[in-house]
C-alpha cells in the first residue's frame, strides 16, 4: 500500500507570521492480487504488519515535519519581530535623537543666546546708566566746586609767579619784554627793591645793543615797591611789573568766563 503526504505553505501563514501546517495524508489501497490459494493468511498477516510499520513511520515523519515547521515558524516569527523591533529602535532613536537634538538646541542654545543677549542689553544700559551718572556728578562736583576751583587755580599760579620773581633771571627777562615793547622813548627809569638793583644794573649795556633805541637807562632802588614788583617810567607814561597786579588780571579771566 503506498502513502503519500504533503505540506501546503503560502496562504497557511497567518498575519501573526505563524506558519500553520497542514498535512494531507493520503490512504492508496493495494493493488487486488489473485491468490492461487485460498488460504492465504500469512501473507496478510505480513501486508498488516508492513501496513502497521508505514503507518507509524508516517505517523513519525508528519510529527517530526510538524515540529519542524512549527520551529521554523518560530525562528521566521522571532527574526521578523526581531527586526521589526530593531527597525522601530532605529527609527525611534533617530526620531528621538532628532527630536532630543532640536529639543537640546531650542531648549539649551537658543534659550541660553537669547538670554545672554538679554544679559548683555542689560549690561550695556547698566554701562550706559553708570556712564550718564558719571557725567552728571561731574557736572554737579565742578558746579560746587567752580568758586573753590577757580581759587585754588589762582592760588597756584601765584605760588609760581612768586617764585619766579624771586628768580633775577626771570625778573630780568620781564623787564627786558616790557622795554622791548615801548617805542619812542628817549629815557627809561627802571624802579624796583634794592635787592633787584644791582642785577638790572649789569643788564643795562646789553639791553642797550640789544634794544631798538638810542635813550638812557637808570635804575634806582625803591623799598616801598613790593617784592618782585617793578615799575618802568618811560617819556609818556609808566609799565608795571607786579605779580599783584597778574593776579588781578587772572581774576578777572576767570570772572568773565563764569559770567
């Protein structure tokens, strides 16, 4: 007796991926022999037992072929989750990824430049504030303080002038502009304190060369000039050297200027 069997694939595999075997078993029955004999018992009692071998041999492959298929279809089912999954893991992190970058850059490098624009708007009027106050209690100090300004200013400069009197080179040379300055003056009459005396009277030849006049110059000592004060008479009038008077001069600058 022949037996022969099939496995039917394709549309069996369901959409979970699970392979569903189907085994069609087909029963051929043996060709009608004629026996000479009518007792014919052992022989068929052999054809029962063959029959009963390839039954249970059969019985043996289709279970065997089952389980293969079923691990088959277990090993198709776990790679196509398997890649399912890796392909979903993949494009979930690149999703992520992406979404995690613009999140970072929008939440980390966008907020922190737009912050420290902020910061620096703030810090460039903080600067600005400082600067303005700056110049503003400038403003108010030296309004304050003009008239104390003013005078320790002519203070100093009188401190100077004071010193260079007491300089015979810096007299000499005051006296020397002045003369240079006058013109048509046949005489000059120099007056000043003793001790400023004896060093114009050496000066007097070389003004005289240096001079553009052909007059006479005399210097004669005056004690009740101040000291460093020197007064010039000349045909029409006089000149008056005198830090005294600079200073007053000076004064009146700065009189016009706050004015």
């Amino acid at each position: 007796m022949q037996s022969s069997y099939k496995i039917i694939k394709g549309d069996s595999i369901d959409e979970e991926g699970t392979q569903n075997i189907v085994t069609v078993f087909k029963k051929h029955s043996p060709p009608k022999r004629r026996h000479k004999n009518k007792d014919s018992s052992p022989s068929r009692n052999n054809y029962d037992s063959l029959l009963h071998t390839m039954m249970e041999k059969a019985a043996e492959d289709r279970k065997k072929i089952i389980l293969r298929a079923n691990d088959e279809a277990e090993e198709i089912k776990k790679k196509a989750y398997d890649a399912a999954s890796k392909k979903g893991y993949e494009e979930g992190r690149k999703k992520g990824r992406d979404a995690g970058f613009k999140s970072a850059y929008d939440e980390g490098y966008v907020k922190n430049v737009k912050k420290a624009e902020a910061e620096g708007e703030d810090i460039r009027n903080k600067a600005s504030a400082v600067l303005k106050n700056a110049v503003d209690e400038k403003k108010r100090y030296l309004t304050e303080k003009e008239e104390e300004i003013k005078k320790f200013i002519v203070n100093a400069v009188e401190s100077v002038l004071k010193d260079e009197v007491r300089n015979k080179d810096s007299l000499n040379k005051m006296v020397f502009d002045a003369l240079s300055q006058v013109k048509n003056s046949k005489t000059f009459i120099i007056k000043s304190r003793g001790k400023y005396c004896g060093e114009f009277k050496k000066q007097v030849d070389m003004w005289k060369e240096q001079l553009p006049f052909r007059g006479d110059i005399f210097v004669i000592s005056d004690e009740s000039l101040k000291d460093g004060s020197v007064v010039i008479e000349r045909d029409r009038g006089k000149i008056i050297l005198s830090v005294d008077i600079a200073m007053k001069k000076l004064r009146e600058i700065f009189d016009s200027t706050s004015n």
